[in-house]
C-alpha cells in the first residue's frame, strides 16, 4: 500500500505546467496508470466507469486498457458474489456495487468472450446487493442497520443493471434516502443521489437541479463534489449555457503533466483514493457532454458516372441512345459534351469524331436526297464544330445545303405534315452557329412563323389545304424552339411559351408530355421526367428569371442514384454535364469545426456586432482554443477558416454544406427537420471552404446576446450534430441538437 501511495505521490510532486494533449486523453491515461497501480476494488471500479465512459471520445489515438483491470477486478470477486475494500477481504455492500457498476458500464466494449465472464459476475454481484439489503435499505455489511451512502450506491448499481423505479427494492430504498442524513459530505451526497435516480428513471424537480446549478456557479466546494455534481448535472439536463459554464470551470481545474491529465480533491492533496475518485468522476462528466464522431468515408455526393458512359462507347466510336443500340449522332454528341469534364482518353475521342465525320456525310447526302432537315445532320455538325473540324468551305457547304432544304421560305419540315417547328427550330441553330446573324430575313422568317402558330409551346405541327393546327404541344419541341429563339426573339414575346414550360414540370423535372393519353387503355398517365430535358430546361430558364437549380440538382443526383439512367446514353450525359458544374464539398458536421479550432486560424466575420463584442469573442477563442482568432477586414468568404455571425439570408449554405437542409420562408427557418420562428432562434451551421472550414452563426439582431454568449459561456466547446438551433422560450434558452 505504502508503495502504490508513494508512486502516486512522485506523479504529483511532477506536475508542472505543460501544454496538455487534451483533456480527455490527458486523464484516460493518467487514470490507466493510476488504477493499474492500486489494489482497491473502489479505486478500480471507478477508473473502469470513467475509461468506459470515455472510450468513443477519444481523439488522439488512446486505447484505454479496460480489459485489464477488468481481469482485476474480476479475480477480486468473493465466492459470495461480492468485493471487499481489498482482494481477499470480505465482501461489503459498497465495494460490491462500485464493482457492479464499473463492470455494466464496461460491458458494451468488451469482446464475446470477456463478455461471457463479466456477465455471471455481474449477476452473482447483484444477487449479493439483494440479499444484502433489509427493511429500509443497506447497511456496509449484511445484517447491519441501513446507512446512506451504501444505499445511494447499491441503488445506483441495481440502475445500471436495469432494475427502475418501478422495483419494489429501488422504492423502499428511494423512499428511505429522501429522508436519512447521510455520513458523507451533503454534496457528495445529493451528486450520488442524482446519479442513482438517473439510472433507476426516478424523476428529479427542476429546483433541485437549478439549485446544483447555483452551487457549481457561485459556491464553496472540494474539487472532488464539484466533479462529482457536475457529471451529475450533465446526466440529468442538456448543455446550456449554465452548465457549459460549469463545464469549462471544472476542466480550468485540471493538472497537466506532460500528456497527463488529473484533478486533486484539495485540501487532501495526496489522499490516492481522492485523486482516482475525484479524476474519474471529472472525466465523465466531460466525456458525457464531448463527443467525437470516428471519420467516416467521404463519398463525393456530385460523383460523375463518367465510367457508366466510357462503357457505352460502341466499337464504331460513336454512342447509340442505349447501351449496345446502334450509334446515334445525338447520342454521341452528348457524350462527346459530357466526356470533356471526365478524364478523357485522346483514342476514344478521335475514334468519335471520326464515327462524326462519315455520319455528317451520310446526313448530308441524306437532306440532298429528301429536301428536309435531319436531325442527325444537325448533331454530327455540332460535334465538327465541337473540335473544330469543319473546313470555312464545308461551313459554306452547309449554309447551302440548309437553305436548300426548305420547304417554303424560313420553313422547315416533311412533304406529309408541312412545316414542323422541330425542324425549323434545328435548322436556325445550325444556320447561326454557321455563322448567319439572326437579323437574315431567312432566320426571322423562321421566327414570325414560329411565333404565329401558338401561344402555349410547340409540338407537331399539321399543315391542310383548308387549315392547319398544333397537335399536343410536348417539351422537347417547345424546349429546341425556345434555344433556337434565344436571343432573337423578345423575352415578352418568348414569355407565353416559357409560362408553359414551367407548367410542365413534375416531380422535380420535366417529361417529355406532362400527362399523355393512351387509346388502347382509354387512360391518362403522368410522364416521367428525364434528366436531359430537365438540364436543358434549367439552363434556359435561368436566363429568364427562374433559378430551378438548386431543385435539378436534387433530381439529377436522385435520378443517378436510383439507376434511372442506367444504360441510357442521353441521360447519363446530361447527369454528367450537370454534376461537372459543382465544386464536390465534402460533409461536414460541428465536430469538424471543434477539431479545427484548435489547430487553424480564423478571421472572424460580424458585421452586425460591435466591436467591444467581437473582441470579447476573440478573447474568449483564444483562451478555449489553440487556433487563431483575428477580425476579418472582409464580409466575403474566401478559401479559409471563417467564424460568421450574421442574420439569416445573408449567406447561401449550400456553396458551403449542401447536404444540410436550410430553408427560410415566411419567418421561420428550417434546418435539418426543426422548424423555428426566426425571431426566436440562432441556428448554428458548419460548412466547408477549400482550405479550411466555415462556422457559421445565424441570428436576428433581438438575439444577438444569445449568439455572443455561444462564445463568451464557453459553450462553444460542447457543440455537437450536424447543426444546433438555440431557442429562446420564456426567458430560457433551449438546445437542440439537429443531426
């Protein structure tokens, strides 16, 4: 005993001041060491809660060796299913519930094995415990009259071993506790209490818990009951701000030592038992308010399925509309456009271009013979154009060609059904990415017709000697019309048009056919959205006014995911020139920007706060924190680590954290799945930047004092989730968590 006692002492005569390796890692390894020292069945049980507390915690690395002094605590186990003060000692009621609760709290983190020995153990302890107990309550040792503490303790030890309120044992011994005075300190006391009402599910009113809240703030207590209270505290109310408070006090009282962590119950500063004690109960409470999520696999959510189209390619070079289809000039065209933002391989792109350059011949020898416009021709020209393969004569060739192709004067389409906008909408294009400028009579001819024959969108087109009518107008259509018209017509005499194709779009795209008929079943149906017309829909509409963005995002990920374009030449590249637009950020949570203030340098965004404010923020960084803390002389967001403070809208979360849910509408905010009046909220949001990370803090100027004090209580250590709204509700101030 001597020995173990002088050991302990030498670690405390070594204390210096030193910079910590973190908290949390700093007391699991002194309290790994400290416990495999000592032979005291408490001493061990309480190392083991706390290092079982801690093991999902931990930051740098540290396995604490549970199994270990588990093994030790095992061989002290008396026949009668109890534990003595000391390994051969007889069983008494307070060690053996010690024991009990350090082997349940260590249980999750055992192997199967272990856990086939613990398991008996625990049970043979907790049949001890009840056998021990009589009329009131439990004295040290069977047979003698109930005292307090071992009865706190074996009520807490029956809580971890699942035993409630409900129990007629818990009851009897609750009911005895609320009026006994107990043999040790009042506060230790009504810490183990709360504890123990903690693990049975006994409620406990809200006074006593401001009451423990106030005593922690404001009075004068050992180091051992305020560790104590405080992971009683944090066992029975959320972090707020109080007990962030609270918590930042407790962790200020450490002793650092190299990589070591503890805490001495002054004024008994080399009681052995103390410094376990007092340190274990320390350690949980801070590990039950800090978590640290293990890293996970980061997936890139705007991945490109560009080894889906390279797979496509047919022997020939060219891209049929399906896989294994015959090559198709529109096919190939958008795989050609798609291929360019993957990792293209020169072979596979020659062999395309030259499938192009017999197809634009046929094509054209095609037209010569059928006097109409094809649509294959139109592509094979684009993609000539694409890598500028087209001779200034082949160009000229071309203008000709087109121009021969008309049916009437401006007019496109086939000898059966007369003109169709379709056609006449491809032959505008090429005409002017040929290099005809849109005022040619030829291209606004073209225009009046197709702004004369409809005010609702286009579709097919019937031509009769006595009339002429649209049938079904459909997007595609309506869509190459509108492109074709970009820039030539008005936006007021485009504006019908694009009503009408907003109209058409469902379930977050838009179909070839909102609804369509089918004849056979005499039924309408609703049509299926696809990801090139929605893409194309998008990029149009943009330039009118309407930003679908943020929306087609959704579908094309959703539509990549679902397999909705599998083997579909089109789609798969219209997914892909989608995707290839955003910067892939990858998922960040409040645990990220935890970690980074510790190790970056922020520059401190707020522009709605004083500057007495934002330097009493700053202060309180640095002394929280080992990063650094400067004001930015900027409100704009560049590619490091930033802490924002600003009210809502002001910043777009998506650039920075596209998979949290951030929506403002009609005064209240919504993030992940929690809706809260804005005027009532601060919402805090991580995000990523390309060289660091973002925090940032939304508030309304009402609630400006609630976003200081994030800082300025200390809380900041303590945030956790994917994001966290601060409620304000009656003069309180409510967490939660989101994520």
């Amino acid at each position: 005993m001597m020995k173990k006692v002088l050991a302990l002492m030498m670690i405390v005569f070594m204390l210096i001041p030193a910079v910590s390796a973190g908290t949390i890692d700093g007391s699991v390894k002194f309290l790994g060491d400290s416990a495999e020292s000592t032979k005291q069945t408490r001493e061990i049980s309480l190392a083991v809660m706390a290092l079982s507390g801690a093991a999902s915690d931990l930051d740098g690395g540290i396995v604490p060796d549970i199994s270990t002094l588990l093994e030790t605590l095992l061989s002290y186990q008396n026949p009668d299913g109890g534990w003595g003060l000391y390994p051969g000692e007889t069983s008494n009621v307070l060690d053996t519930a010690y024991a009990v609760i350090a082997l349940e709290r260590a249980y999750p983190h055992l192997d199967t094995m272990t856990r086939l020995k613990v398991r008996p153990a625990i049970q043979s302890g907790v049949s001890y415990l009840l056998s021990a107990k009589n009329e009131n309550g439990w004295g040290y040792v069977p047979g003698t009259p109930a005292s307090c503490y071992p009865t706190i303790v074996a009520v807490w030890a029956l809580g971890e071993s699942g035993y409630t309120y409900n129990s007629q044992t818990v009851r009897d011994a609750i009911k005895y506790l609320e009026n006994a005075s107990c043999e040790i300190s009042g506060y230790e006391a009504l810490a183990l209490k709360l504890i123990a009402y903690h693990s049975t599910g006994y409620p406990v009113d809200k006074e006593t818990i401001d009451e423990v809240k106030d005593v922690l703030l404001n009075g004068e207590i050992t180091m051992k009951e305020r560790a104590m209270l405080t992971y009683a505290l944090v066992l029975h109310t959320p972090v707020d701000f109080d007990t962030a408070r609270i918590l930042i006090k407790l962790e200020s009282y450490r002793k650092t030592s190299n990589d070591l962590v503890y805490w001495m119950n002054t004024p008994n500063l080399f009681s052995s038992t103390e410094l376990i004690a007092t340190t274990s109960f320390a350690l949980m409470a801070l590990s039950t308010s800090f978590e640290t999520l293990p890293p996970s696999e980061v997936k890139n959510p705007y991945e490109m399925p560009c080894q889906a189209l390279k797979n496509m390619q047919n022997p020939d070079g060219g891209w049929g509309l399906t896989l294994n289809s015959p090559s198709d000039e529109k096919a190939t065209y958008y795989a050609l456009m798609a291929i360019k933002e993957c990792y293209p391989e020169k072979e596979a792109i020659d062999k395309a271009v030259a499938w192009a350059r017999e197809a634009f011949q046929k094509d054209a020898l095609w037209i010569e013979q059928n006097g109409r416009m094809s649509v294959g021709y139109y592509y094979a020209l684009e993609i000539l154009f694409m890598y500028n393969n087209l001779t200034e004569e082949e160009k000229a060739q071309a203008i000709e060609l087109i121009r021969n192709a008309q049916l009437d004067y401006g007019l496109w389409g086939n000898t059966v059904l007369g003109p169709q906008p379709y056609e006449t909408a491809l032959a505008v294009k090429a005409l002017r990415d040929l290099g005809v400028p849109s005022d040619d009579p030829l291209i606004q001819k073209a225009k009046d017709w197709l702004l004369s024959i409809t005010n609702d969108g286009w579709g097919t087109y019937v031509t009769t000697r006595y009339f002429a009518y649209m049938l079904k107008p459909d997007v595609l259509t309506t869509l190459t019309v509108l492109e074709a018209l970009d820039g030539i017509a008005t936006p007021e005499e485009l504006q019908p048009h694009i009503e009408w194709l907003i109209e058409q779009r469902i379930n977050g795209g838009w179909p070839y056919w909102k609804t369509y008929y089918v004849w056979e079943k005499n039924k309408e149906f609703q049509g299926t959205p696809s990801v090139e017309l929605t893409v194309r829909v998008t990029d149009l509409l943009i330039k009118y006014g309407h930003n679908y963005t943020n929306e087609t995002l959704d579908f094309v990920m959703e539509a990549r995911d679902s397999g909705l374009i599998e083997d579909k030449t089109l789609e798969t590249a219209s997914a892909i020139l989608y995707l290839s637009r955003f910067q892939y950020v990858p998922p960040v949570n409040l645990y990220d920007i935890e970690r980074a203030l510790n190790t970056d340098v922020f520059q401190i965004i707020a522009p709605g706060m004083d500057p007495e404010s934002v330097n009493e923020i700053i202060t309180t960084l640095n002394d929280l924190f080992s990063g650094g803390f400067i004001p930015a002389n900027s409100t704009v967001i560049g590619e490091e680590s930033y802490i924002v403070m600003a009210n809502f809208g002001d910043y777009f979360i998506r650039d920075y954290n596209p998979y949290m849910r951030f929506h403002l509408e009609d005064g209240t905010v919504t993030v992940g799945n929690i809706t809260v009046p804005t005027d009532k909220a601060v919402v805090l949001v991580p995000g990523k930047t390309p060289k660091g990370v973002v925090f940032f803090i939304f508030y309304e100027p009402e609630n400006v004092e609630i976003a200081k004090e994030i800082f300025t209580t200390g809380f900041i250590r303590y945030i956790r989730g994917e994001a966290m709204v601060f409620l304000s509700e009656n003069g309180k101030v409510r967490v939660i968590v989101v994520g």
